[in-house]
C-alpha cells in the first residue's frame, strides 16, 4: 500500500533529475517559472489570513454558544469541499466574467477579477475556506467555555480571552489548519485553471505552470517545477506529524498536572 | 426575578457569528446561488437536452463509475491501512502513518503527472503491466488508478480512530468465547467500524466525482471513452457556451449537496451510536 503511494512520489524526483541537475536549475530560474512561483506565494499569502480570521471567527460563535440552525451552519461550511474545483472556478467567472453579473461595470472601471490575480486568489479562497474552521470547531467544543468564563470574571475584555486564553489553547489545531490551508492554496490546481486564462508570466500558478509545461512535452521542466511542489508536499507531512507529536506531548503533560 | 435559564455570559457572539455568516455569502453562497440562477436562462426543456446529450452522459458514467469503483477500494484497503497501523509496530510505522496523507498535501496536478508517467508504457509500473495486457494510462482504468490515489486518506483517517478507541481486549474475549477471526471481524468489529467506514466511503466519493487535476493527465480525456465531466464543463467553457457548462455543474452541484446531506446524516448517526453505547 505505501508502495502505492511512495512509487509517485519517487517518480517526481527521478523525472526531474533525469537530464541533469543544470536542466534541473535552468527549469526553475527561467522567468516564466519564477513569475509562477512568485504568483502562487502571493495567492497564499492573501488567501490564508482571511480563512484564518473566518475559522476563528466561525469556531468561537459555533463552539461557545448554542443557536438555531447550527447544524445547517457547519454543513454550509463544509460545501466548498464537496463542489467541484472546477465548478468554483465557474462560479466566478458567472459572476465577475465578460458576461457576468458585474462583467460590464468591471470593464467601466478598468478593473480585472477573471483572467486576473483577483479571480485566482477568489478560487482559492473557495477550495481552502472549509480547512481551519474544520480543524478548530470539534477542538473548540472539546475544550468548553470554563477557561474563557474564568478570564471575564477576573475581569479581561472578550479581546484579551481570545488572545492569551482561547489562542493558546488552539494553537496546535490551528497550526494544523494553516499548514493544510497553505498546502492546498498552493497546490489548487482546477479552480485557478479555469479563473486564471493561463496567461505565461503574468496569471500562472506553479501547478499551471507544470500543465503549460508537460502537455508541450517538456518533461524535465515540468516535473522539475512539480518537484518544488512534491517538496512542499513533503514538509507540509514534516510539520503534520510535528505538529501531532507536540499536541500529543502537550495534552499528555497537562493529564500529567490534572493527575497531580 | 427573571428567570434562572443559564445565560451564556461570553462576549462577540454576535460579531462572530454575523462575521461568519457575512462572510460565508460573499465566498460561498452568492457565487453558488449565481450558478443556480445562471440556469434559468434555459427552459427546462433545453436544460434537459443538454444535460443529457450522449457525450455528457458517457462523462457521468465515467465520472461516477470511477469515483464508486475508486471509493470501494479505498475502504478495503484504507480499512487494512488503518488496522496494520493501529495494532500492529513495525520499523518505519511513523513514516508509513505520515504518507498516508500525502495525496492529500500533493498538488493534484503533480500527483497527475507521476502517476501517468508511472503507468505510461514505459513507466515504472506501466511497463511491466502493459506487455500482460493491462493498460492503465489513457483508459478508463487509469482514471480509476488516479481518484484510488487521492481518496485513500480520507477512508484512513475516519477509520482510525474509531479503531484505536476499540479495545483489543473486547477482540480478545470475542476470541476466547470460541469466536474465530472472521467471525470476530464480522460480529465485533465491523457493527462498531461501520459508520465510520461508511462516512470514509461518502468522503473519498465526494472528493473522487469533483477531482480533475490528477485525472486529465493520465486519463487521455478521449470523448465518450475516458472524459470526465468537470473536463466537459471546461470545454464548453472554453467554447464560450457559459449556460451549457453551467448547466451541467448544476447537475454536479445537486449530487454533491445530496452526498455532502448524507455524510452529515451518518456523522450524526454515529455519534448517537456512540453515545448510546457508553
């Protein structure tokens, strides 16, 4: 089985080797590529500190209070993972495209969303949104509202029990849940492909970048981009398991100062 | 004196949630609502014809096909991953437990490449499959190879838990009462194992009908044999037909939000399982 999964993996780095470490080189420090590289940190980079405040913002309403329609919430949360990534890049483009909802006003006011950085931060946004939110909302419930309740009788504001009780009780989770969030962001492969017009230089994405690359039968380069995206892969699992060792040593340590 | 309900005391539940919900429109329900409302463009006769053109319903067939067959396998072997890694140490167990996530943190589109240039003719797996007969790149099957690859976390990470929560002394007393391993299994283990492993199934099939990154490179995307439809709505997209790729997401949409339904159902179900048990 892991071979199953470890054959693919191997495969990336052997494809990109294969013509020698300079053709290796040349691939990623060719304009075009860096341009993607640069693209895809940006999308990254603006995508996850907004679904972070939205997973914090959405675990602290859904696992401290009790409302109505909670459950229809958490469902309507977890949509954009089962929509197509395809289908969110489409929705957009319905929206923001030449003939859509706001098409004619974007063009009045010479601003760009579809075929654009906009459109292709927007369609991350949509297949990263669930991730965080996910991770925090069963830790949340887990954890009660004791400790925040104790914070407000001793008298903190609601900012100060979110920033020195409720953030580092989550912290793991919520390190978790950036890492997926990033890894995805950058690896989104369909809904930037059908938001992004593939434009060299200017609208790539690393994972478009290995598409434009592989389909004109320049597979060094190709899987020499993929590999940067096979390693990120690979430190993304680093840090996860990380990650799970510190939290698993962390609720041992605090069952430890209960016991006692 | 008012009444002693108890009284939620904790701030910002309003500006959470409003935020929540503000922000949960802007990103996810308007644009969704959009695809719906795009629809209406066509009566209800054209929007049938063209969701069921021969070619579209070849593309379900594939797509859903595949994605069933993919998640099949997916909850034998992730249900065997699961247990190999919660009842058995072996050398290199933790690195084991950390790949399996790996389709999940590998881009699509490179998980897409490896694995065509893996099962191609003269891949690793490709040519010593191919000379008996087994064509896996460019078929129908190699789609089948790729969703396999990206659903197997889900089955994996839904089922482990619930087998590590199971005591192995209760397979031990199943054991002892004279029960044999396939009865243990069928008896002790599956009933508990069941919603989970169902919920795993539902996971790695929503995940599976959507894919299309790792599937259009080793697919070889040939009209009515091995296309799957998001490919169809990409094409007609880039035909500039915008309702005609917007009807068929539509169809798309209705059968996710159907599965999406079901999985929260067997969630639900199986922790009121759980809590009745205890």
């Amino acid at each position: 089985m892991s071979l199953f999964l470890f054959i693919p993996l191997a495969a990336v780095f052997t494809e990109a080797l294969r013509k020698g470490f300079e053709t290796y080189i040349a691939a990623l420090v060719e304009p075009d590529a860096l341009s993607a590289i640069k693209l895809t940190l940006i999308a990254a980079a603006i995508s996850l500190p907004l679904n972070l405040v939205f997973g914090v913002a959405a675990a602290w309403a859904i696992a401290k209070f009790e409302f109505k329609g909670k459950s229809i919430l958490i469902t309507l949360i977890d949509l954009p993972f089962a929509v197509s990534p395809v289908i969110a890049g489409l929705i957009y483009v319905l929206i923001f495209g030449l003939q859509g909802w706001f098409g004619e006003w974007l063009i009045d006011h010479d601003l760009k969303v579809i075929f654009a950085i906009p459109g292709i931060v927007l369609a991350t946004i949509f297949v990263t949104f669930p991730f965080i939110a996910r991770e925090l909302i069963p830790l949340m419930q887990a954890q009660g509202k004791e400790e925040e309740e104790a914070g407000l009788v001793l008298g903190a504001s609601g900012w100060q029990i979110l920033w020195h009780i409720t953030l580092p009780n989550i912290k793991w989770g919520l390190l978790y849940g950036v890492i997926l969030t990033n890894a995805r962001a950058m690896g989104e492969f369909g809904a930037v492909s059908v938001v992004s017009g593939h434009i060299r230089g200017l609208t790539n994405t690393m994972p478009l970048h290995v598409e434009i690359l592989y389909n004109e039968y320049n597979y060094a380069a190709a899987f020499a981009v993929a590999s940067l995206l096979a390693f990120l892969a690979l430190i993304t699992l680093g840090l996860k398991s990380y990650i799970e060792w510190q939290s698993g040593r962390s609720a041992k340590a605090s069952e430890k100062a209960s016991d006692e | 004196m008012a009444s002693h309900k108890q009284k939620n005391v904790l701030p910002g539940f309003n500006l959470s949630l409003g935020y929540t919900l503000l922000y949960l429109s802007l990103i996810v329900l308007i644009p969704l609502a959009a695809a719906f409302i795009k629809t209406t463009e066509f009566t209800l006769a054209e929007f049938w014809h063209v969701v069921t053109t021969p070619r579209v319903i070849a593309s379900y067939k594939l797509t859903f096909g595949a994605a069933f067959l993919a998640a099949v396998i997916n909850a034998f072997f992730g249900l065997l991953t699961a247990w190999v890694l919660t009842r058995y140490t072996f050398p290199g167990k933790k690195l084991v437990d950390a790949l399996v996530d790996l389709p999940f943190a590998l881009p699509t589109a490179v998980a897409g490449i490896a694995l065509t240039a893996v099962y191609s003719a003269n891949g690793w797996l490709g040519s010593i499959l191919e000379p008996n007969g087994i064509k896996v790149a460019f078929t129908p099957l190699g789609v089948v190879v790729a969703l396999t690859f990206i659903g197997l976390p889900f089955v994996v990470r839904t089922v482990q838990p619930v087998l590590e929560d199971l005591e192995a002394e209760t397979e031990e007393a199943a054991a002892s009462l004279g029960a044999n391993r396939w009865q243990t299994f069928r008896r002790v283990i599956l009933p508990a194992l069941w919603p989970a492993l169902l919920t795993g199934f539902a996971l790695a099939f929503a995940r599976a009908i959507g894919e299309y990154g790792s599937v259009i490179f080793i697919a070889g995307n040939m009209p009515m044999v091995s296309e799957i439809t998001p490919l169809i709505i990409i094409t007609k997209l880039e035909q500039y037909d915008y309702t005609g790729a917007t009807a068929v997401a539509v169809v798309m949409l209705v059968i996710s939000f159907l599965l999406l339904l079901s999985i929260n159902g067997l969630q639900w179900w199986s922790s009121r399982r759980n809590s009745v048990s205890r």
